[in-house]
C-alpha cells in the first residue's frame, strides 16, 4: 500500500465541470483528493490517446482512483456532473453510506 492516502480524480481536458464537482466534493467531505487533468500538454500525458478507452470513459467523462491505485468509480460522460455525485463516490468508497457526522448529544427528557 502506498504512503500517499490521497485519493485521484482524472478527467479529459474540457471536462472542467468534473473538476469544479470533484474538488467541491473534496472540501465538503475533507477527503483528501488530487485532480488531474489528461491529454496532449497536461497534468498527464496521453500520447496515444488511449486514456479513455483503458479506464472505459468518454472524453467528458471522470475516473476516482483509490490510494492503492484501484478505480473506484467511474462516470463516462458529464452527464452526472455534480459535486453530490462525487460526494457519493467519494464516501462508498470509504464504506460510508453517507458522510459520517459528528456524534450529537443524547436529549434526555
């Protein structure tokens, strides 16, 4: 397992909506998480194009990869666009149903 506990969001160069969502995402549930941006000149180099097709997602589409490199969930295009889709994404693959809360007091009457 690597030491580096961020998870990874990679999308396609135009695909700036993911990127405003994942990030939304991350602030809102203080999961730590790097947004990439792929293809000719960025963040990750995609010299053959292949990118897409390997992670099965379209060119508006996003991949969330885990810590330890494993894809933990995919959208092929912006059509689920959305920081709650991201959130959901996000705390599944934790193994939360929802974002964990802050214990409330118990209210004795």
């Amino acid at each position: 397992m690597p030491a580096d506990r961020r998870y990874r969001a990679a999308r396609i160069r135009g695909a700036d909506e993911w990127a405003a969502a994942a990030t939304a995402a991350a602030e809102s549930t203080g999961i730590a998480l790097d947004v990439h941006r792929v293809g000719r000149a960025d963040s990750f180099t995609d010299t053959t194009g292949g990118f897409c097709a390997a992670y099965g997602i379209g060119s508006t589409g996003l991949v969330l990869v885990r810590p330890d490199g494993v894809v933990a969930w995919r959208a092929s295009d912006e059509t689920q666009v959305a920081a709650g889709t991201v959130v959901t994404a996000l705390t599944s693959a934790l193994g939360h149903a929802e974002l964990p809360r802050a214990a409330e007091p118990a209210v004795h009457s």
